[in-house]
C-alpha cells in the first residue's frame, strides 16, 4: 500500500540531495526510517531541541549556589552524616 507524504517542495528537494549522498533517494530514506523503527521497536534518531536550555528555577537557584559557594552542605566526616543531613530537608 503506498504511503503518499505531503512535504514542501524546498524540503524534499534538500532531501533529495541529502539522502543521494548517502546513495538513496527519499523515497527509499523513508522505507529505511519505517522499516528500521519497526525492527528496533523505537525512533532510530535522537530528538534534539534547538531551543535554548533554561533550567528550572530551582536547578537555576542550585546552579547559582555551587557557583557562588553559598547555601551548601558539608563537608561530612562519614557517609552517614551526608545522608542524615540530607533527610533532614
């Protein structure tokens, strides 16, 4: 059963050039993806965000605290005192 994809022009013709590289044509890159997500039971890709990381404000009030040695514990003599310390927040 074909699949038909409705993709802009400008996008399948960098495809088509990024794919030939690679000895294939899109068409034949898709059935490659398909195929492959089916096999491993996953996305053959890493997904990435091209955005920005911004931490959330806690992780940004932690970050800001190591870097400026404040609100910190320790140091502790024995992995007990760590780790009573840290029950106690």
């Amino acid at each position: 059963m074909p699949l038909v994809i409705d993709i802009d022009n400008n996008v399948k013709c960098a495809a088509d050039n990024l794919f030939a590289d690679y000895g294939m044509n899109t068409a034949e890159a898709m059935k490659f993806f398909v195929y492959t997500a089916v096999k491993t039971n996953s996305v053959p890709f890493a997904f990435t965000n091209n955005y920005a990381y911004e931490p959330r404000q806690s992780m940004a009030d932690a970050i800001n605290d190591t870097e400026n040695n404040t609100n910190l514990y320790g140091p502790f003599d024995t992995a007990e005192e760590m780790f009573n310390a840290l029950l106690e927040d």
